[in-house]
C-alpha cells in the first residue's frame, strides 16, 4: 500500500519540503525542525522540572526515550545541534554527582518521584546511546575529572539496581516497581525487555561476560514464562508472580523493544538465531500495530490511551529502525521500511508550516496533546532518517 497525499498538504511545509520526502537529506531536515519544535517545549512549557518537558502532560520516563530520539538524531544526522542540552538533562536527572537516576536515597525517590524499574531504563537507555557516541569512558557535561561519571559508568550502576530485583520468583524476572506498596507481584515485560537491551548495549562497550551471561538468561526467562511466543510472535505485558499468570495486553512498544533488545543481542553473541527470532515478532507487531501501514497503538482507536500508552507508538517505530540498521535479510528491511516510511509520510502530512503536527495519523484515531504530538512526529521523522540512504 503506497499512500499519496494532495501537493497542498505538503506544500504547507517550509525548506523547500513541498513534496513527499523521498532520501535522507529529506527526512534529517523535516526531523531537525520538529526536534527543534519539540525542544521549545523542554524550554518554554509551564510546570517544567529542570532537565524535563512537562510533567503535567508527560510522564517522567517520557522524557527519557525523547532523549534516546535525540540520540539517535545526532548519530543518523552526524549532528551535534541537541547534544549540549541533552547531555545536561541526563546529568540532572541523574541527580549531578550522585550519578544514579534513583538518587542517594533509593526508597525516597522511588516512592515519592515514582521512578521505577523500566522507568530508568529508558534514561539509561539515552545514555548508552551517548556512550556509542561519545565513548563510554568519556565524562558526561559538567562531570569531567570528577571520578564516576562517565557515560558506561551511568549505564552500569542503573543495570546493578535494576537487577537487584531479579528473582526466582516464578523462574527469574525482574521486579516491575522498586516500591513494595505497589504492584509488588508485578514482573512487566518492558522492565525485562528493556534490560535486555540495555544489557546487550552495554556488553558491546565493556566485554563484560557475566553481563552477557545474565542478558541472555533473562531473554531465557522471557520466553519459557510464555511472555513471548517465539513461533507465533505474540509478546505478553507481563508475569505476575501470583501464580506465575502472563497478563495478556498488548503494546507496540513491547514488540519494538523486544525488536530492538534483539538486534543488539544479535550485535553481542553473533548468534543469527536471535535474528531469526525477529522475523515472527515482527510479523505479529504489523498485523497488529500497523495494519494499514501507519503506526497505531490499539487503543488509539476509541481514544482510551492515557498518558503513557499515547507514546508507545514513537518506541515502536525508533525500535523497527533499529532492527532494520541491523539485519540482512531483504524481506525484514522491505517489511520495516513499508511501516516506517508511510508512517513518517503520514506523520508529515500532518504539519503546518510552523511545524505544529498531530499524533493521530489514521482515520480512526484521535488528536493528542500538542507536545506529544511532537514527539510522536519526530519519533516517525528521525527512525525514517534512520533507515534512509
């Protein structure tokens, strides 16, 4: 399905993009404007904590995984535009010189800032991303010859606290939330998935064989608890521990995690199986998430997503772009591209002339809040530049 849009539409568009985009040059001088739209709301919005967007329309961990679609603009553009204020903003997040997302007091912080497990993940994330980069023994801003606080030194101590709730509960997992009054039986899928892929980032910039060995247990895990169906493709929400019960919700941020997590498996052992594991997963998350071609998150289509669930989608799509960047296979990549591109193009379709875009980019789903809207674009924007040439 090849989607088509009147000269109009795009003819709105500023910098000469009154076409559909078509190379790379294209997508990284639409992604650089609506990244620059979204960062006047990192700068401008109101209720805004230092090193944040707004946090009375979006969640903390939000703010992470927009700093990752940072990251991955600066390697795909060659581009240093954003990397002062995002390197600073992981660095306030961080708590400065305590170095640690969680802070100096864990149980404060995760009770009362409600930081948990997969949460950090996604900061810690952006920040390995920053170590491939920059190098991972390089300091992030403002922490230069003060002791710990390099890029891989970050990524480090967030994998120790998170796996510090690994147990054997239900055969292995980690824990969803660090704080014991809420969900306390709750292993959520995306904590494990993001931890394998955070793991397996991390393994490609220490060589660290007991980081490796723990990754690989843990995607074990995932699937003989029947989180994952690696014949089918289906990936659950969740195992609660409470008789070992796979909660069954679906997210298209859990397929491309998963995705992802297994490319760079794959980049860590060498062992092709894990890209084979990607071709029925990937299957499973387009019929599901994309079955038109253009990302939507299931609940899109009563307009039932609350805050977090509104940007999932911009994971799922960054995620296809890494899997893309890293396998061979002809038909994984034609499959990808289809999604991303109509994705991006109907994202696109959606600006005006001063880069104001809507989330909602099908007939059957609904408008989302300005600021995520934006983030949602450039997500769509920044992973087609990604996969472009």
């Amino acid at each position: 399905m090849k989607l088509s849009f009147p000269l109009s539409v795009f003819s709105l568009l500023p910098l000469n993009l009154a076409r559909q985009p078509t190379s790379k040059t294209d997508y990284t001088q639409a992604s650089t404007e609506v990244l620059s739209k979204l960062m006047e709301y990192y700068h401008a919005s109101p209720n805004v904590t230092a090193g944040l967007f707004d946090q009375s329309i979006s969640p903390w961990w939000e703010s992470g995984s927009i700093f990752e679609t940072y990251m991955d603009y600066a390697k795909y553009a060659a581009s240093n535009q954003f990397a002062v204020q995002v390197g600073e903003a992981l660095v306030i997040n961080s708590y400065d010189q305590a170095h640690d997302f969680f802070g100096t007091n864990h149980s404060y912080v995760s009770l009362v800032v409600g930081r948990w497990n997969d949460d950090v993940e996604w900061y810690a994330q952006a920040v390995a991303a920053g170590g491939e980069l920059y190098g991972p023994e390089s300091f992030m801003p403002g922490l230069s010859r003060r002791g710990n606080g390099t890029w891989i030194s970050l990524v480090q101590r967030t994998i120790e606290e998170v796996y510090s709730y690994h147990t054997s509960d239900c055969g292995g997992g980690i824990y969803w939330s660090t704080d014991p009054s809420q969900y306390p039986t709750y292993k959520s899928g995306i904590t494990q998935l993001g931890f394998i892929s955070l793991a397996s980032r991390a393994y490609l910039m220490t060589r660290n064989e007991t980081l490796l060995a723990i990754t690989e247990e843990l995607f074990n895990w995932v699937v003989s608890s029947g989180m994952v169906n690696l014949t089918s493709g289906w990936v659950g929400d969740g195992v609660d521990t409470t008789g070992c019960a796979v909660h069954t919700d679906q997210w298209s941020y859990s397929y491309g995690q998963l995705l992802g997590g297994l490319s760079f498996l794959y980049r860590a052992t060498g062992n092709t199986s894990y890209l084979e594991y990607t071709k029925p997963i990937l299957a499973t998350a387009i019929s599901t998430f994309a079955p038109d071609g253009i990302a939507t998150e299931l609940c899109e289509a009563d307009g039932s997503c609350n805050q977090d669930q509104q940007g999932f989608k911009a994971i799922f799509l960054r995620q296809l772009a890494y899997l893309y960047r890293t396998t061979e296979d002809t038909a994984v990549k034609d499959s990808i591209a289809a999604v991303v591109t109509q994705s991006a193009t109907a994202a696109l379709a959606t600006c005006d002339g001063y880069w104001n875009c809507t989330g909602g980019w099908t007939a059957k789903t609904v408008d989302y809040p300005a600021f995520r809207s934006t983030h949602l674009v450039a997500a769509a924007l920044v992973a087609a530049e990604g996969i472009s040439r």
